[in-house]
C-alpha cells in the first residue's frame, strides 16, 4: 500500500491508548493481489481524505474462512472465524468496513452465531454516506462525464445481502450515463469466481462463467466496468482480455472511480 497513506494498526492504536472509528477489513485479495491491492489504496484514499479514523489488523487479520465453508469444510471455517473473533474482540472492535463482498458476508451474517457481532458495512454503502453525509465533494466534468458505466453486482453483495442501491448511486455521483445489463440486481449473473470457484480448475462445460458474463457486459456499449469485489474485478478483466477489449472497456473497483475523482 502507498506508505504516504501512513495505515495505523489496531495494535497500534492500542499501544497509544487509541481507538479508531473504523476497523478496515483489508481480505485476502486486497492484501496479496496487487490488482486488488489498487483497490485496498483507494478505499484508504478516501477514508484519510474524510478525515476518518480507522485502522488495519496488519499481520493479525486472517483469512474469514470464506472460501473453507463454501468448499464444504466447515470444522476449518469455524478454526479460521473463531481465531479472528478471538483478535476483533480483544480489540473491542464496534464497526467493520471491509471492500470484499465475501468478507463482508462472512463477517456480518456468519460470525455473530459464533461470538463475533459487528457492525459491517460495504466498502460502497460507507461511500455512498459519506457522500449524501457531504463529506465527499467529486470534481465537476470528471474524466467519466457522459461515459457509458456497467455496474456488474456482486452475487455476496446483491443477492446475498440485497445492496443494490448503494454502487449504483454512487455511480450516478460521476455524471456518467449507467447502463445496466439484461442480467442485473436480483437476476445478475455470477461472474464465475464465489464458492471456492476462484481456486481451482473450472470444470467441463461449454463455456466459462466469466466469458458469458463479460458477453453481458460488452452488449451494453459501456467503456468502463464497474465492479465491488476483487473476485469480480479479476474474473471480467480475464473476460475483456479474452475478447482482446483492453483498449476499449476498463474494469474499475467503485472505489477506484471515487478516489479517483475527489475534489481535494
């Protein structure tokens, strides 16, 4: 992550009898991938730009055990989500936001039956407040104005969790003309990677889950795909690179669009 962000840790903040507003649920992806590592950076971009406390675990974040429970090994799931309840609690960690839809899952809905009660919230609906709260002005006539935007909804964040709103009025923030897919919201399409899928060797069939969603997208004329899961972002970038679109349509993180956009 760019060291001028000056990320704090909990530990951190502990050490100096702090503590932050928000605890930044980094993820896997965010942490290792360094595409989704861009995202990672953006989300701090607009955090340290609000002028938010928050802070990472660094070291002591682990996996959620997403992809262990959606594999179907739930002992390894409850040995990897009891360990990090174990640090959030002694942390007395309130509020979670976190830029993976899977985390975000994981975390609100899976942890509380096993000690762990957060308030977890999604990169894009903390966004979304922060910009009808007034503490985020965007540049007028951006570099998106009258630009055709797709937003591909990520199955943990839409289906799973009913926030289809959030992205999309941001989105709306940019001054570009949204566009939605035939497959959208509540009848979206995968983008082939949730359950595990993203790990392992796609199975026999006729076509990739990935290239079919891309298809859906490319159908919409949209030259920037909007996307609010690192998963998501990786599968559709594979998606336009297979099509060779790379020159035409770009696959940004919500985040990405905002950071990168801020009226400073």
């Amino acid at each position: 992550m760019n060291q001028q962000l000056q990320v704090r840790t909990m530990a951190e903040f502990m050490a100096s009898g702090e503590s932050p507003e928000i605890l930044f649920w980094v993820g896997c992806a965010g942490s290792f991938d360094d595409r989704a590592k861009k995202i990672t950076a953006s989300i701090a971009k607009i955090l340290h730009h609000c002028q938010i406390s928050f802070a990472i675990l660094g070291e002591e974040e682990s996996c959620t055990g997403d992809p262990a429970k959606r594999a179907g090994n739930e002992l390894l799931f409850q040995m990897m989500a009891m360990q990090n309840i174990q640090v959030l609690n002694a942390y007395e960690v309130k509020k979670i936001v976190t830029g993976c839809p899977h985390c975000f899952n994981t975390i609100k809905n899976e942890y509380p039956q096993l000690g762990g009660s957060y308030d977890v919230v999604h990169h894009s609906e903390l966004i979304n407040s922060l910009i009808r709260e007034g503490r985020i002005q965007l540049k007028d006539g951006g570099e998106f104005q009258g630009k055709k935007i797709t937003f591909h909804d990520p199955c943990y964040l839409g289906r799973g969790n009913n926030v289809y709103e959030a992205p999309r009025e941001l989105l709306s923030e940019l001054d570009a003309d949204l566009v939605e897919m035939k497959r959208s919201r509540a009848k979206g399409l995968c983008c082939g990677a949730g359950g595990a899928q993203m790990f392992k060797e796609a199975e026999p069939g006729n076509k990739e889950v990935n290239i079919e969603r891309t298809e859906d997208a490319l159908e919409t004329k949209a030259s920037v795909i909007a996307t609010g899961c690192p998963f998501c972002n990786t599968m559709m970038t594979d998606g336009i690179k297979h099509f060779e679109k790379e020159a035409e349509v770009v696959v940004k993180d919500i985040a990405e669009l905002i950071a990168g956009q801020l009226n400073s």
